[in-house]
C-alpha cells in the first residue's frame, strides 16, 4: 500500500486497472462507486470500528495479513497500534448509498458475507485496500478534470472483455461527441431512450435538462456514471422505451437504438423504427440518431413507411454514414440520421460519407469526429451531397448516402452516356421446377474473374439442396447473386438445360444496347456496388429491388464496350499473372518453413535421446556389477562397445542436424530504423489475450544493419514464449509485452529490451541453458533461433529474470546490436 504515494498519476491509474481486472472482479463496477466516493471526499479508511451506517467497501483483517507474504512489518506495526481490522468504507448520503446496494445486488456475484469481497484469493482484499489507498493519494484537481476520462477508460475496458454484451451498452467516446456536437442543443430540454450509460448526458452543458430512460438494470450504472460526471441534476430512470416514453414534449431527441432489434410484439418492426415514429411527433426541434444499414434500406414494412413520411415532411436534415468496426461487438454499417424542424436546406437532404473517417485501433477503429465535421462543412463532392427529396421517391427512399454521391459522381465522358439498369434490364419469368440430385447443372457462383459469359454445357453439375426450389432458365440470360456484392455471369444456352437457385436473380438483357460481358464488369465496379449494395451488404433483398433498377451505369458505344471487354481481360491475366509468382513465391517460403520446422523436429528428438544414452553409458561404465563384456549383437558388439557405437552415432546424427538448422539462409542485411520496424511488427500482430507495446526513449532514429524478417522472427519467437509458458492465468486481463528501445552510453549500440509480466522460468529449468538447443521449456528451438540470427547480426542476447519488480514484468531478454554508420553521420 506504501508504494501508491511513490508513483506518478499516470502509473497510479494503470496500477489500478491492472489491480482491478486482472484479479477478475466478481462486482466489474465496484472501481466506479470507489471513484466516486473519492471525489466526493466521502472515502475513508479507519481501523477496528466503523460506524452503523457506513457503506463497507472493503475490510482487511489480521487474519489475512498472516497468511499473505511479505507483510511482517505490516502485521507487526498494526499490533503495536492495536489495529485488528482496516476498512474502507463511504460516508456519503442515503441516496448514494442506496444506490450502490441496487448495483451491488444487480451486479455483484459475491455472497452475503460481511466481508463482502472475500473471494476466491486472499490477496483480494488486500488489492482492493490498495486501490483505495491510490485513490486517496490522488490530488483533488485530478477528479475535477480527470475522472471523467478515466471513468470512460473504465467502461471501455468492461466492454471490451464483456464481448457483444458489454458493447450493447457502451458508445465509445468520439462517437458519442460527434452526436451531441450534431445534436447542437446550448439549452432547453434533451430526452435520451435507449440510454444504455447515459453517455450523451456527459457532453450537454448545465444549461440543458437532461432525461435518459433505460429499460435494462445498466439505468443504475447510467445514474453512477452521470454523478461521476458532475451531472448531479440530470435524471435517468429506469422504463422500456419501446412502450412507454415520458410524457413531456422535449426541445431535442437524441438515442443510439439497439441495431436492428425486433418488437417482439411485431413482426417486421424494429426498434428503430418506433424510435423515430415516435420521435418526429414528440420533439419540438430536433432528433438525433445512430441507426443500422436495416433501417437505413429496408425496402418494405415499418423502416420504409418511416423514412418515406419524414421525406414527406421534409424533416430529414443530413444522413452521415459512420465508419465500420466502432462498436463493440458488432461490425454492421451504421448511418447518423439529423431531423430538424427548422433545416437550413428547405426540400433538400445532405448525404455525406464518413466511412473512411477512423484511425485503426486494434480490432475496432477509433472515430475521428473532427474529419466527419469537416466533411459537412466542406463541399468535398467524393464524399459528401446535396440532393433533392423528390429524388428520394425514384430510390426506394433509400437512405444511403453512399448510393447518391456515387450516382452525383457519374460523369459521361464523350460519346458516353449514362443509363438506369431499369432501361437495358427485364427481369425474367420464374418457372420453378423440382430438382433431382446431380442431375442439372446449376448456377453456383463464384465463377472465375476472367469467366464473364459461360455456355450452359459448361455448367458443371454442383451437389445442391433439393428441398430448396430452383427455377429453369428458358433464354440467354444474366444471372446476378443478390447476397452480397455484385456478383454476374452472362449464361448462355447452347441446347442444356440450366437453373438458378432463389438467391440469385435471372435478367434479360438488351443486347441492342449493351454487350452482356461489359455489363457484368461495370456491375463489378466500385461506382455500381455503392449504388447497389444496401446498409445490410445485400443487393436485393426482396424481389428485384427499385434500388437495384434504378442505378445509373456508364454505357460507351458498343464499339468501345467491345474494346473495354477486351482491356479487361487483358488486365485480369496480367494480374493473374503476378498473383501466380506470388502464390509460387509464398508456396516456396512455406516448404522453407516447413522443412526448418522439421529439422526442428528431430533436433528436439535427438535432444532427448542424446542425454539418455550418455545416462546408460556413465551407468556401464561406472557400476561393476553389469556385464560390460556381454555379447549383445549378431556382429558379436559386446554390450560396451554396442553403447559407445550408439553415442558416436547420435552425435554424428545430431552434428548433422545442427549443420542444417545453424546454416540457416539469413536474409540480406539493409539499414533498418529500429522505431519504424518494431511499429510495423506491433501493427500485423494478433495477440490473444495480451498487449505489445513500445517505449522508445531515444530522442533521434536508431539504425541497424538488418533484414526485417529476421528481426521480426526475433520478437515472434520470444513473445509466443511468453505466451505460452508466461501467460497462463486466464482469469488475468492485463498481460502485456513491453518492447523497449534506447542507444548505449558510448552511442554505438541499439539495446532493445522485451520485457512480460506473466510467470518466470520454472524454477527447476536452469536459465543458464536458456539459448542451448533443446534445454527450453518446449523444444528449446526458438531462443536458439533468436541467439542465431542476432550473432549472425553480430550482436548479443542475454536473459535476466528480474525478480517481483513494481511493474510486474519479471522477464526480461535483452538484445544489443551495432548502430550502423549512418546515425553517426545525421
């Protein structure tokens, strides 16, 4: 506990999650209530007594102290003062303090014990009591501008480990200032359903009142989450606002729907929907949402009759596509829908795409808020529009924005022009027919790239579904896959007969006034797919769709269209080409690889089998009872010489094997900046349960002289090692891999340190032999590789374990190489 008052705000904070999480709290909100007792300054700590009405947050007693290491000089100060038991407890208000029994009683997985965090560990108590004691360290200017930062750090990370559960409540940061930013609300009144956290509360200034409704228990965390805010006079309230809303009229409306969710009282409609049926009536200026591609494209049922009413009423100020992967726990397209009463574009809508508007961070990506602004307020026409709302009638009242900018993009060069799908396109008469088992040839994409048209004989046979209908095809038509994006084949037949599955859609086409191949290459461009892709990734999702009609193709002469198809081919078999010596290339270093892993493989053997017959060779020779002299061969090898004829031949085997795997190819050496490699490294690296992070403390670049791909095979074997013998808790979430980078004294050297805080070495390995070839935990080939290439490099490699450091990074192997001349010259 004496070591909170010695580490700077920065490490007091990440000591606390690392605290927190990594024992598994059985109560994840348990940090929140602390927080906000702290800055409350309502957080005490007090010994052997407590009064009636305090809040027990946590209590450590000598009975634990004498059981846990280390704490002789704790247990030895506390009976010199007379202390049996320390507390934690909040003084605080009976509001407060219901409150956190709700959460506690909600949340919390412990039993009814007064000691209410005895877990499964001992130490629990204890790292809880430190936490506190960190808290209470704390300065007080910290958690008036800190917290709230921290407090969103701590959402984030129980979303993150919560999976799609946690992210149905959490709304990331940067989205969340984007919302509020376009809500545009400086004072009046803002109602939030759909609440979840209550995170737009946090962002509207103390002129607004602020109501949220949650209809699940997080309405309690919501509360928690407001206060700690400094959001004392907001309102959240626990109700389903899919049947009931609040009563009032409010200024503004602002939510972020459950994507997709169904009523489960209506088939068709979504939450979505009802939102805005309810909320164009019951705001008095302006509504806000974040909404799914389903509600955005959905061609019949609620969402559709929604989208067309408030066309109608020319409420619609701006739709904004937001980028993928921002949520947790899903990676669905989804779209910012603006309603204002009083829009500046009378009878007009602005689309702007801001898909592209992220900074990639892990596995989800971070909104950048200021580029989708910026987006809005330029006239940017790749990425953002104005159109008319008569147009909207003509588009299935489609809303989006990537299906308008994309046809706003279309310009017909001379002797081009443009045309709708609808005007060279019939869809044909759908005859279905009852299939037998392989005996037609069905339509089954994906049909190569280079294969535009394909007669019917040329149909293979597939192996289909039979209880699945299929129809007949009666004349030359194009088949387009309606799944996912444009996928077509022209079909021709030829006197076989041919059949497409119900997924797919069969088309006649005009052939007076397009050729069918350069049809399907257009509807293989980027342009088409965006007018025909709807928010859910599909082209036609119920019948032939008016958006998939209605998009607008570049038709040249037929002419040039013959010109183009062959362009295109001439294209796609030089890129097949070069994707074949690519594959060849990968196919090669994959036999390199494999053959090393091999060769691996029987060094590992021999490594076990060498020792065992030095083991039978010592016992020959040194006990006089066994019979050295006994005939053991047809040869007549008598037992001694049969032994040492084995020892000579496994170390002739083993030399062998040690020639192949020490000859290694290394790659070319070249000037290599050390700060850009590993970045590059920590980019492409899928960690599972753990975190690579870099700390480079050189103020300029360091080069050395060496190939990437060695050096990266360096960090990929010793991090897979501390993955697989260091990282072994799985109840533990704050594993993490240091990679630490600085220049020796004599400015000669680069020093590269890769440091884990899982578990040390066993302590029946000799860490000693750590580098020999069969000595590691496993095989004991992949530090022997990493000692290898780096004196290949001319550099060193040590090992040090560091003991029970503060940070917890107990391992510790250190990698010296030569700076090249170049950074003497710079």
């Amino acid at each position: 506990m004496e070591v909170a008052n010695n580490m700077n705000i920065e490490n007091k904070l990440k000591r606390i999650l690392n605290l927190f999480f990594g024992m598994n709290p059985r109560n994840k909100f348990w940090l929140l209530e602390v927080l906000l007792l702290a800055k409350r300054g309502e957080l005490v700590i007090c010994n052997n007594e407590i009064e009636a009405d305090d809040f027990i947050l946590c209590v450590v007693d000598t009975s634990i102290l004498a059981v846990t290491g280390g704490t002789e000089k704790t247990l030895q100060d506390w009976k010199e003062k007379g202390v049996k038991a320390q507390y934690a407890v909040g003084r605080t208000t009976a509001e407060i303090k219901k409150l956190f029994s709700e959460i506690d009683n909600a949340f919390s997985e412990r039993g009814q014990s007064q000691n209410k965090f005895f877990a499964i560990k001992q130490m629990e108590p204890l790292d809880l009591m430190e936490i506190i004691h960190i808290l209470c360290t704390l300065p007080d200017d910290w958690f008036q501008s800190g917290v709230g930062i921290f407090t969103e750090e701590v959402l984030s990370f129980i979303a993150r480990n919560e999976g799609k559960a946690g992210g149905m409540f959490f709304q990331p940061i940067q989205v969340t200032r984007l919302m509020t930013r376009l809500l545009g609300a400086t004072e009046g009144s803002v109602y939030n359903p759909y609440a979840g956290l209550a995170s737009y509360g946090m962002f509207l200034n103390d002129k607004i009142d602020y109501h949220a409704q949650e209809m699940s228990q997080m309405y309690l965390i919501a509360r928690l989450n407001l206060l700690l805010h400094g959001k004392d006079d907001s309102h959240c309230v626990q109700g389903d606002s899919v049947s009931e809303w609040l009563g009032q009229s409010f200024d503004y409306i602002v939510a972020t729907p459950p994507f997709h969710a169904r009523i489960s009282d209506a088939k068709h409609d979504t939450m979505e929907a009802d939102f805005f049926t309810k909320a164009y009536n019951q705001a008095k200026k302006k509504v806000a949402a974040i909404v799914s591609g389903w509600f955005c494209a959905a061609t019949g049922g609620l969402s559709f009759s929604i989208r067309k009413t408030l066309i109608e009423k020319d409420l619609v100020e701006s739709v904004i596509r937001l980028p993928n992967n921002l949520f947790f726990g899903t990676n669905i397209a989804t779209y910012v829908v603006i309603l204002n009463r009083e829009k500046e574009h009378k009878g007009k809508v602005r689309f702007v795409d801001a898909s592209e508007c992220f900074i990639r961070q892990g596995i989800n990506n971070l909104l950048d808020e200021k580029m989708v602004i910026s987006l809005l307020q330029s006239e940017d026409s790749n990425h953002s529009t104005i159109v008319d709302k008569s147009i909207f009638f003509s588009n299935g009242c489609s809303f989006i924005p990537e299906r308008y900018i994309a046809r706003m993009l279309l310009e017909a060069k001379d002797g081009e022009r443009t045309i709708a799908l609808e005007h060279i396109l019939q869809p044909c008469s759908r005859k279905e027919i009852e299939l037998k088992e392989g005996q037609h040839p069905i339509v089954i994409f994906p049909f190569p790239e280079l294969q535009l048209s394909i007669k019917s004989s040329d149909i293979p046979p597939k192996d289909v579904n039979t209880h699945v209908p299929a129809y007949q095809i009666d004349e030359d038509c194009i088949i387009v896959d309606t799944r996912r994006q444009p996928r077509s084949v022209y079909v021709k037949l030829d006197g076989s007969p041919a059949y497409y599955m119900p997924y797919y859609r069969a088309f006649k086409v005009d052939t007076s006034i397009v050729l069918p191949e350069y049809l399907v290459i257009q509807l293989r461009q980027p342009y088409m797919a965006k007018q025909i892709v709807d928010g859910t990734g599909t082209i036609v999702s119920r019948g032939v769709s008016v958006l998939f009609m209605t998009a607008k193709m570049l038709l040249p002469s037929l002419d040039e269209q013959k010109a183009a198809v062959i362009r295109y081919k001439e294209q796609l078999l030089q890129e097949m080409g070069v994707h074949l010596n690519e594959l060849n290339e990968k196919r090669l270093k994959d036999f390199e690889i494999t053959q090393r892993e091999r060769k691996h493989a029987v060094g590992h053997v021999l490594g076990d089998i060498y020792p065992a017959i030095l083991d039978v060779s010592d016992f020959i020779q040194l006990n006089d009872s066994v019979s050295k002299d006994s005939i053991v061969t047809r040869q007549g090898d008598s037992l001694e010489e049969y032994v040492l004829k084995i020892v000579a031949n496994v170390e002739k085997v083993t030399k062998m094997v040690q020639h192949f795997t020490d000859v290694e190819k290394f790659h070319s050496p070249t000037p290599l900046n050390v700060e850009k490699s590993i970045n590059a490294y920590i980019q492409k690296k899928i960690a599972k349960n753990y975190e690579v992070v870099l700390e480079y403390l050189d103020e300029g670049e360091l080069i050395i002289n060496i190939s990437e791909e060695d050096l990266h095979q360096v960090f990929d074997n010793l991090i897979n090692n501390a993955e697989k013998y260091g990282f072994i808790d799985k109840k533990r979430y704050d594993y993490k891999v240091k990679i630490t980078v600085s220049s020796s004294e004599d400015g000669l050297k680069a020093i590269i340190h890769i440091r884990n805080n899982g578990i040390p070495a066993s302590k029946h390995f000799d860490v000693n032999k750590i580098f020999a070839w069969g000595e590691g935990h496993g095989d004991g080939i992949g530090c022997n590789q990493v000692k290898n290439i780096i004196e290949h490099f001319g550099g060193t490699v040590n090992y040090t374990e560091m003991g029970n450091e503060a940070d917890g990074f107990v391992c510790d192997f250190e990698i010296v190489l030569p700076l090249t001349n170049d950074i003497n010259n710079d």
